[in-house]
C-alpha cells in the first residue's frame, strides 16, 4: 500500500516507521514542500490549525483518499481546553472539508516513543485507536499496519473522536506536568 505523511516531525516519522516496518511505501512532505503524490492513505501528522490550509489546499487530490487526523486540539496557550465545539471533534471539522475523502481519527492517543518502540513504557504493547464512519477504510488502515508491532483497534463512528480528542488532551497533560513519561501513556491490555 502507499502512504503519503504530511510532517516530518516526530509523530509523522514514527508513524511512518510503522507502515514502512509493515511492508508499505511512504512519502513524507514537510511544511515548505509541495505534495506531487498522494497515496491509499494520507496521514496530517500536523498542528491542528494546518488541517483546514491542508484541506483547502488538496481537496482535489484527496477525493476518494483514506485522509487520517492525528491532531489533539488543544489550547496550547493556556493548556486548559480543546479548541472545538463539545458536540464535534477536529477530524469531523476535517470530514465536512474533505466530504469525497473518508476521514479517519487515529494515532492522537499515542505519543511518538510509543509509537517508534511499539510499546508503552516496555510494558504493554502500543495500541491505535480509530474512529471513522468508513468501516472499509478503518479495515484498509488496519490491513496497512497488520504487520508492524502496533495494536489497531475499531473506536467506532467518527463521532467518538471526540472522546479520543479529550484522552489525547489528557495524556499530554499528564505528560506535561510529569505524571507520566513520553514513553508512557494508556494501554489497551486483552
């Protein structure tokens, strides 16, 4: 399968490293470069207020794609709130955008090293929660990292972003105020 990253950041190469690991073809685009290839799914590893520039840029190339929001839209200034209405979530604000795209909520409630080692804090294996309305695309990104050492798991409809928004809020704010590392977080153990 090919993937296309917008980011290279943190989140973005240690997603990456998964689907690579698993088998597929990635292409990563930083801020300052111009996308020429979009593949079967398109990760936004970027800061929530780039997700409306990267939609209204793309639109057109992302119609029919896979497009997975990875954002936490946080407050950052105060570090206090989500920034998107109670009722909504950032990846459903990104599905009215993109309405011929199948968006999907996926890897916000991870931090990177747990995405890179494929582990929570070397104790429980890292486990991707997705929400979306397309269950062939969820079944797509869960065939995509089938073998990589990640745990993918169905959250439901897109609404239940949301409530992965507020768990990826609240891991970083732990993280943050030192509770926990960067390398942990919240496991999903069978």
């Amino acid at each position: 399968m090919t993937i296309t990253i917008f980011g290279k950041g943190n989140m973005g190469q240690a997603i990456g490293h998964n689907f690579e690991v698993a088998g597929n073809e990635v292409t990563y685009y930083g801020s300052k470069d111009q996308a020429t290839l979009f593949g079967d799914i398109v990760i936004t590893a970027v800061p929530y207020p780039a997700l409306a520039v990267l939609a209204k840029h793309y639109a057109t190339q992302l119609k029919g794609k896979i497009v997975i929001d990875i954002t936490n839209p946080l407050n950052f200034d105060t570090w206090d709130e989500l920034v998107v209405p109670d009722d909504s979530s950032a990846a459903q604000e990104l599905q009215q955008q993109l309405p011929a795209s199948q968006v999907l909520k996926a890897f916000n409630t991870n931090f990177a090293a747990t995405l890179q080692s494929g582990q929570v804090n070397g104790q429980a294996p890292t486990t991707v929660l997705v929400a979306g309305d397309d269950d062939a695309a969820k079944q797509q990104l869960i065939q995509a990292l089938a073998n990589s050492p990640l745990q993918v798991k169905d959250a439901g409809k897109l609404k239940r972003a949301h409530e992965l928004e507020a768990v990826g809020f609240l891991q970083m704010t732990l993280a943050a105020s030192e509770q926990i590392g960067w390398t942990g977080g919240l496991a999903v153990i069978e």
